[in-house]
C-alpha cells in the first residue's frame, strides 16, 4: 500500500506540474540525445579506424638486384620494433606464384610472351597499431635503408589517412568525456530543480506529514520516484530519437565491431539516468528537509 501511495503521489505531482515535467524531461532527453550522436560518431571512427588498421599493413617494394645482406638487416631491425607484430618477405619468385595462386584460370602472362616478371620483391610489416607505422617508416626512409625501396609515396598517403582518423577519435573522445560531464551536471540540477519546486507545492502536505511522525522515507519516496520518472521517459525519448536518426542516415550501428553489446550498453545507460534521477532527488530532498527540521 505505501508503494502504491508513493507511485500515486509521484504521478499526482507530474501531472500538476506538467509543463515543467515536460521541459525536465525535453532537457533531459536532448542533452542525452547530444551524447549519444557523439558516440555514434566516435564509434564510426573507431570502427573505421580499426577496419583501416587491418587492411592497412605497411608493404615496402623492393628495388631489383639490391644486397640480400642489408635487406636481411633491414628485417632484422624492424623486428626488434616492439610495435611490430610480423613481417613477412617476399621475393619476386613468390610473388608471382601467390598472383597465379589468386587467379588459378588465368595462365602466367609474363611467361606466355617471354616477359622478364616484372614484380617486385617486398617485405609485408604488420604492426600492433596504425599509429605506429610513423616509426616503421621512418626507419624505411633513413639514409641506411632508402636504396633499397622503390616509392614510399602510396604507403605515405596510407599514413595521412590514419593520422586523420586518430585525429578524429581523440577528439571524439574528449568531446565525448565533456559532453558526459556535462549531461550529469545538467540533469542532476535540472531535475533537482524541478523536484525543489514539486516539494514548494507540496509544502503544507509534507509539514502534516512530518508533524503526524512520517517516517523520512515516506517524504522521501515520492520525489524518489518521481526523480526516476523523468530520468526512464528522457532515456525512452533519446532512444527513441536517436533510432530515428541512425535509419534516416542510413547508419547501422549493430554492424559496429562493439566491445560492449547495444543492448548492454542501452542497459547501462538506462540504469544511470535512473541514478541521476535518484541523486538529484536526494539532493532536493535533503535540502528541504535540513531547512525545515
């Protein structure tokens, strides 16, 4: 029965305040709106960061006829790179084959009009991150070893392009942090606002109540409740807009190599906006009570 007292009493007071419930919950949903469009924007250049990581290792050509001696120590050194994950050589031999090996129904054109093979060798480097391939290159570029490469150029651009998307994470990242400081602060003195003006309404009900030996939870529990309220209908009405958003942009997010499940983080983030409804309640709430013992 006192639950159900506290769930009609937290109603009573939404609906009388209805325009400032409204705006409460318009401010809430907004702001978690914002956070959740900026990361859905970091997760796309994670993602494609992490794709472009994959695809992109760093393939260094070889001139012909170069000293198997200094590519040997070439190897060697890249090797000792901590960063570095693998590193395969090539020779021209191999490199036809595995091209023969990809395409079984095509006949070996070099040979079928007496052409020298014309590919390179080349030394495949897989490296632990793309933000790491700087000090591969450098390396390869150095007075000692750069005799020994054909153009550097396309593995260049390749870098340009993931220094861009490490870019764009960071500061999808600090952007990220901010705006979720900001989401916290903002909801916790929004709805602790609107719960102060919720007790100022009901100032003469809770002075009976408190004179009669109502215990604090009873005073509590409505406000409590009603905290809660405005944090699960801000939650359903951000979801709600963002789903929109994500179909109208043609964007997927479930095709996102997550490390964290959608529905898992929905669950957590449903669960904070309760806690921010909560403390901001326990906020109004003990200020009140402080004032008027």
């Amino acid at each position: 029965m006192r639950l159900r007292n506290i769930f009609t009493f937290s109603l009573t007071n939404l609906w009388r305040n209805k325009f400032l419930s409204a705006a409460t919950i318009a401010i809430i949903a907004l702001i978690l709106f914002t956070f959740n469009i900026i990361l859905s924007i970091h997760l796309i250049a994670q993602t494609g960061l992490d794709d472009l990581q994959k695809k992109v290792d760093i393939i260094l050509y070889l001139q012909e006829g170069r000293e198997p001696i200094k590519i040997s120590q070439f190897i060697d050194e890249i090797k000792a790179v901590e960063s570095v994950k693998e590193v395969v050589y090539t020779s021209k031999e191999d490199a036809l084959r595995n091209l023969l090996n990809k395409y079984p129904l095509t006949t070996d054109p070099f040979s079928k009009y007496g052409i020298t093979n014309p590919l390179p060798a080349n030394i495949n480097i897989i490296t632990k991150s793309a933000n790491l391939h700087d000090q591969i290159l450098s390396l390869a570029e150095s007075n000692k070893y750069r005799s020994l490469f054909l153009s550097l150029e396309e593995n260049s651009a390749n870098q340009k392009i993931v220094a861009k998307l490490l870019r764009l994470t960071d500061s999808s990242k600090k952007i990220l942090v901010s705006t979720l400081i900001i989401f916290i602060i903002a909801s916790i003195l929004v709805v602790s606002n609107a719960i102060t003006l919720s007790i100022y309404n009901k100032r003469d009900e809770l002075k009976i109540m408190k004179l009669v030996g109502a215990p604090l939870g009873v005073l509590r529990g409505p406000f409590i409740f009603e905290g809660m309220t405005y944090g699960i209908i801000g939650f359903i009405i951000s979801t709600t807009l963002l789903y929109g958003f994500l179909q109208a942009t043609e964007l997927d997010l479930i095709s996102f190599s997550l490390n964290v499940e959608l529905f898992q983080f929905a669950l957590i983030e449903f669960v904070c906006c309760i806690l921010v409804g909560v403390i901001s309640s326990l906020i109004a709430t003990e200020k009140y009570l402080s004032v008027k013992k």
